[in-house]
C-alpha cells in the first residue's frame, strides 16, 4: 500500500514538473517592447504638422493591443504663406490589431491648440515585438474651426 502511494506521488511530481517546463511563467506581454519615440510627417495641401511623440501600449495579449501617445506637433499653414507656426499637444488613445510586426492602427483622440479638437486615424504599423525600427503610415482626421483636416501622415521611430 505504501508503495502505491510513493509511485502515485513520484508520477504526479514528474508531471507537474513536465508541465512547468512546457509551459513558461513569462507571458506575451512580459516579452513585447512598450515604449516608442517616433517622428512623424503629416500633411495635405494647406497643412503641414511635424510631431514628436512617445508611445505607451498598456495591454498586449497577442491580436488586439491598446496603447496612449502623446507629444508635440508644429504646424504651418501652407497656403497662407505666412511665416510662423502653431504647437498643438496631441492625446491619443489607440488600437494595434494583427500578431506578429504588422499591425492595423485604428485611433482616436483630441489635440489641445486652445480648445480641443477631435482627432482620429487609421494606418499602418510596422513594430517589431522586441526593440527595434518603427514605420507608421496612414490616414489622419482631425476638426478644426474651419472644418475637418484630412491628412496622410509618416512615422519613423524607435520602439524599446
């Protein structure tokens, strides 16, 4: 009887620890990078905006990821011609959809000029699962007091 039982447990111990060994501790979201910079390029035929950002992704679970940008975006007026620019503060939350480093950007948020203008896009991005280049391109919308601003927009970047 004694015996039964040694043999029962010995059997049960080498399962669990085969079962630890093929199935890791660390999760997807443990191994994935988290933050970016990027640079980016938005215009249209009467408006150019340069943006510095920093990008957060709060919760990755492999196919739909969510994440927070924010940063500075200069702005000139192509068609006036005049000289100077505006600093608009963009706040923006964002979905990644897709596995693997190409994903679908859907977003949406406000810029802060003043007054607070709605703000949404959808593109392309390229961000590898560990450190490494960034590449975003894409459609950009956004309202203004003279009406709604469309914009193709360009990110090159650094995720870590």
């Amino acid at each position: 009887m004694r015996r039964q039982n040694y043999s029962r447990h010995l059997t049960i111990i080498i399962f669990l620890m085969i079962s630890i060994r093929c199935f890791p501790q660390g999760s997807l979201e443990n191994k994935i990078s988290k933050n970016a910079f990027m640079l980016e390029l938005s215009i249209n035929n009467d408006l150019d905006l340069y943006s510095i950002l920093y990008d957060r992704l709060l919760k990755a679970n492999g196919i739909l990821n969510f994440g927070l940008q924010t940063g500075l975006t200069f702005s000139t007026a192509v068609e006036t011609g005049e000289k100077g620019y505006s600093v608009f503060y963009p706040i923006k939350g964002y979905f990644l959809v897709g596995r693997g480093n190409h994903k679908l950007e859907t977003g949406f948020g406000v810029r802060i000029l003043g007054f607070v203008f709605p703000d949404i896009n959808v593109g392309y991005r390229f961000k590898p699962v560990k450190n490494g280049f960034v590449f975003r391109a894409g459609y950009n919308g956004f309202v203004l007091p003279g009406g709604m601003n469309n914009l193709v927009y360009l990110s090159i970047g650094y995720t870590f």
